[in-house]
C-alpha cells in the first residue's frame, strides 16, 4: 500500500549539517533542489573524488565546502555514488554517521538491509527512487524508511526529496522494485514514444524534422494536460476520443491483444525481475 504524499510546507527545515556522498546527475539535480528551496550553502559539504567542472564551479560561487576533512557527524547524509561503489566508500562515508544521524539512499538496488551492513553506524535509513524529471523539479519520487525514522527524520527526508517533486511514501520496500520500473525507468519509456511517434510520422510523409517537432510538442503538452487536469488517464483517453474517428481508429490498434497495454506490462514485469537482480 502506498500512503498519500505529503507535499513540502513552508515548515519542513533541511537537516543540517547535511552532506551529499556523490554529485552526479541525480545527486547535483537533488543539490540545485535544495539550494533554491533556502538551504544555506554553508551548511553542506559535497563528497566526490571526482566532481564535474559545473558542481566545482557552483561549489566556489555558492561557498558549499567540496571534500572537506570529516567534520563530525552529519545531520544527514545522502548518497548518490553510484550503487557498485558503495563498498569501497562505506569507511570513509561512515565518518559522517552519528546516532542521530540520517541516511538517505538514492542508490538504486541497495536494500536498507545492504546499506546497513556496509554503514554499521546507520540507524534512520531512507531508501528512495527518484528519477530523471527531478533535475526540472518535476520528479516523482518513492521513499520507504527503516524502522528507526521516525516523525522528525520522515519529516527532514520528505524536505530533501520534494524539492525535486512528487514524493510517495511506501509501508513496504519490496515495493521500491515496482516503483523502479514504474516511474524510476518511465520516462525513457515517454522518451521511445516521442521517438516512435516521430518514426511514423515520417512513415506517414512528414519531413523528419517537422515531425520530430510535432511529436515532441504532443507528447509534452498531454503530459502537461494530464498534469493539470485532476481527471484519471482513461478518462481523458475517452474524451479525446470521437466514435469512428482517426483517434479510435488508432486506438483499435494500439489497445488490441497484445499491443501497447501488454507490452506495456511485460516492460514494466521486467524492469522490476531486473531491480530485484541487482539488489545485495
């Protein structure tokens, strides 16, 4: 069961001193997040041996403290290594770790248990799915905590990953799998339907770029729709939808046996075997 998120409020406080293990895509797209949300730059030290020109760049105009020496425990810290790393960062990552300190996990395939073997010193554990429109703010996230986080660490994990948009939190981890392959691979899923959609355009006679154009202007603006109009997915299939029109005439083929829905539900069947193999 997933229970209703909880949107940000004007009272959420980022725990601090925070520290961020890892500045790549995700973790920089977390970073800017929490920057523009008032977190002072002061405040947070950014852990990476090997950091990009732009986040060495925003570390120097911003005064955020890049590979510092061991401070002491961290209020938080969030890791955004990539997961194959872990083991060889866990020493120095558990330098960080106090009792009271909170772990947020976005490594995909790392269980809470797997990150507790590797930081012994870890008791409030956050494991979270974020994915990649989090780096506009439009991400959805699934976060599940250890039995440690209670309403003061839910309540500073919740700060740190809406900045990045819609956060659900999930009663059961064995869920995380499911929400890898729903929304953590979705959006290269939308991407291949721009890209298909375009293909048959040019199928159909438009010129390539004219129906690139058209195709990424459609797939865009009914995301947006359906982002901005409260009513479910199907019902706004149904009411784009005249009776013997071009659009039901296209929908014959896309929801016969064995089309769009099926595979639909075959790629999400193995994209979750695929997280559960990666797990450990």
């Amino acid at each position: 069961m997933i229970q209703d998120p909880a949107p940000p409020g004007p009272e959420a406080a980022f725990p601090t001193p925070l520290v961020l293990a890892g500045a790549g895509k995700m973790g920089s797209a977390l970073l800017r997040g929490w920057l523009a949300g008032g977190l002072d730059p002061a405040a947070v030290s950014i852990v990476d041996p090997h950091p990009s020109p732009e986040i060495a760049a925003l570390c120097a105009e911003r005064g955020l403290r890049l590979n510092p020496g061991t401070a002491g425990p961290a209020g938080a810290l969030v890791l955004g290594i990539k997961p194959q790393a872990l083991d060889e960062a866990a020493a120095a990552l558990g330098a960080w770790i106090g009792p009271d300190t909170l772990v947020v996990s976005i490594l995909a395939g790392k269980t809470i248990a797997d990150l507790k073997r590797r930081l012994p010193g870890a008791r409030a554990v956050v494991r979270a799915m974020p994915n990649l429109p989090a780096s506009i703010g439009r991400g959805a996230t699934g976060a599940v905590g250890s039995a440690e986080v209670g309403a003061s660490a839910r309540a500073g994990a919740q700060a740190l990953l809406a900045r990045s948009g819609l956060v659900a939190w999930l009663e059961d981890e064995a869920l995380i799998d499911a929400v890898t392959a729903v929304s953590g691979s979705g959006p290269a899923y939308v991407f291949l339907l721009a890209e298909a959609l375009a293909e048959a355009g040019v199928a159909a006679g438009l010129p390539p770029a004219l129906s690139a154009q058209l195709a990424r202007a459609t797939v865009a603006g009914a995301g947006a729709l359906l982002d901005a109009d409260a009513r479910e997915a199907g019902q706004l299939r149904r009411d784009v939808t005249s009776p013997g029109g071009t659009t039901a005439a296209a929908l014959d083929v896309l929801m016969r046996e064995g089309a769009l829905p099926g595979l639909m539900r075959e790629a999400v069947a193995a994209a979750r075997r695929r997280a559960g193999e990666l797990s450990g």
